[in-house]
C-alpha cells in the first residue's frame, strides 16, 4: 500500500486558536470553563477538553451566573452575548476572525437596507450566529433549488454572503444562479469561504485523482470534512469520512491500494498520526507527502486571554 498525505490539511488558524484559547483558559481560571456548543466540530478534540474539565452546553442558561465561558469558533448571536452579560458570565470570545468578517459584512448590508441571501446549511452553528446578527434582513439557501424559489421585485437591494465552510464549487454553483435571476445582486467586497477550507478542498481535487481510496479525518457535524469526502466522491474515489482509526475497517482495504489521507480543519494532528500508523502497521504502507500550498496563517487570541501569556 502507499500512502499520499495531503498538505495542507487538519487544524486552521481560526481552530488553532479556538483550542488554545479553551487551554489556557482552563489553566488561569481553572475547571469548570463552560463553552457554547462545541469549541470545534470534532469529537476528538471535544472529548479530551471534557477530559479536562471543560462543559460543553447548549443554552447559556446551563450555565451558573458568574462562570467563565467560552463562545467557539464558529461565533455567536447578539442575543447570546446579550444573555451572557445579563447572566454575569466572564465571556471569552474565540470566534474566527474569518466568521467575525461575515458577521460585519451581514450588519453594514442590513445597514445599508438590503436584503441578504446567505448561503449556507441550516441549524450549522455558524449559520444560527450570522442570521442574528439580522434576522428580519437575511434569507438562507442551501441550493440552487433554494434560489430558484426566490422572488424580488427589481428595486429590491440584493447582496448574498456564504457560510465560510462551504464547497467552493457548490457556492460558486449558487451564486451564478443567484446572479442569473437577479442581476444587480451584490457581494461582499472579499469572498466569504475561508483560505483553509478551500486549500484543503484544492488539494484534494489534485491529490484524489492519483488514489484509489480516500480517507478523510473529521466529524459527521463537521461541514468543511463533509465537503472533502463529496469532493473525493465526485471525483470517482471511495472515500470515508471517520474521527480516527478505530472507525476504519480492515475489509475497507486491498493491499495495493493509493490511499489518500487528509483531514478537515478541525481535526488534531495526532489522530492523523494515528491513522497513519494504524495503515502502517496493518498494511505495511509506504507514505508519501504531497504538499499542494503553504500555510502560514495565524490569529491571535482573544483579547481576554491576551494579558495571560
């Protein structure tokens, strides 16, 4: 067997920050820190921050007056900062700065009066955040199935954002059929979907095409680790989408198979180091690095959490 490992792939710079912000976090104000939703889409790394002490809630309300919490990666609502405040909660915000850019462009167009079609799955944390920054402004499709049910009048101001973890080609898709039907609608002044999520899918689009198998290293919630094994599986490629080697299967498998392994943003180097080895070892295969772009990327932490290091 042989081995392409993909570059870049696993954590981005918005996750990275996202999971040092929880570290340090849990290491000044110690245990409980509560987080909204999971810090990132991936059981990995949740289950270890619940290892730690960290307690992951859905509703602000869980969570004691006067207690630490950390809003994740994929951000908030106004109301949900709004709650945290009422509550007395010290609240850290390690939003993405990519997703706080999107958040900014919904405002300043509901501002400006438009109506804003946003481009995204619905019930994805990201999707619920952005929406209620205007919730009376913004309508959301999911396909171009979505947009062809739209109906505006002309003088209606138009703009469109997209979720940042989308498939390029699947957001590229909507958009030219949202510009079809309505000519005048405008976007944001720099696309939405972020550098991470279309470098990984870039290089599977390279990579896949000189494999047989594709394993891809994310959650089933994780959006950005769906998009790489569909890429993978337009392409004619078996692909897996599993949180780690414990979920793959020996019978998946032909000795001389080119396996391609790549990992979404949110998942940590070790289980891709643990993957490889389970390959290694189960199938004496040969790795080989494909590197397709460099990253260098790097956000800083939150300001709460600056002052501590």
């Amino acid at each position: 067997m042989k081995i392409l490992l993909a570059t870049p792939r696993g954590f981005c710079a918005g996750v990275n920050m996202a999971v040092k912000s929880l570290d340090l976090a849990l290491q000044h104000f110690g245990a409980p820190v509560y987080v909204f939703h999971e810090i990132v889409h991936n059981q990995y790394v949740v289950r270890s921050f619940e290892s730690k002490g960290a307690v992951f809630v859905n509703h602000l309300e869980e969570i004691p007056p006067k207690s630490t919490v950390l809003f994740s990666a994929h951000g908030v609502s106004p109301e949900i900062r709004k709650l945290a405040q009422q509550r007395d909660l010290l609240a850290i915000d390690a939003t993405c700065p990519l997703v706080t850019k999107v958040h900014l462009e919904a405002i300043k167009f509901a501002k400006d009066n438009y109506t804003i079609v946003l481009i995204g799955h619905e019930g994805h944390d990201e999707v619920i955040g952005t929406m209620g920054e205007a919730p009376e402004a913004i309508v959301l499709v999911e396909s171009t199935q979505d947009v062809d049910r739209l109906e505006f009048e002309p003088s209606t101001k138009l703009a469109y954002l997209t979720q940042t973890t989308l498939s390029v080609d699947d957001a590229n898709r909507i958009i030219e059929r949202l510009k079809t039907k309505f000519p005048w609608i405008v976007g944001p002044p720099k696309e939405d979907i972020c550098y991470a999520t279309q470098n990984r899918q870039e290089a599977v689009r390279l990579i896949a095409p000189d494999a047989t198998k594709v394993i891809v290293l994310g959650s089933q919630n994780s959006s950005n680790s769906q998009r790489l094994r569909e890429l993978a599986q337009e392409q004619g490629r078996i692909a897996y989408l599993v949180d780690g080697p414990e979920d793959l299967a020996l019978d998946w498998f032909e000795p001389s198979d080119v396996v391609l392994v790549t990992a979404g943003a949110s998942a940590p180097e070790e289980v891709i180091s643990k993957t490889l080895d389970w390959l290694q070892s189960h199938f004496q295969a040969d790795l080989e690095l494909r590197e397709v772009r460099k990253e260098e990327v790097l956000f800083p932490l939150p300001r709460a959490l600056r002052v501590l290091t």
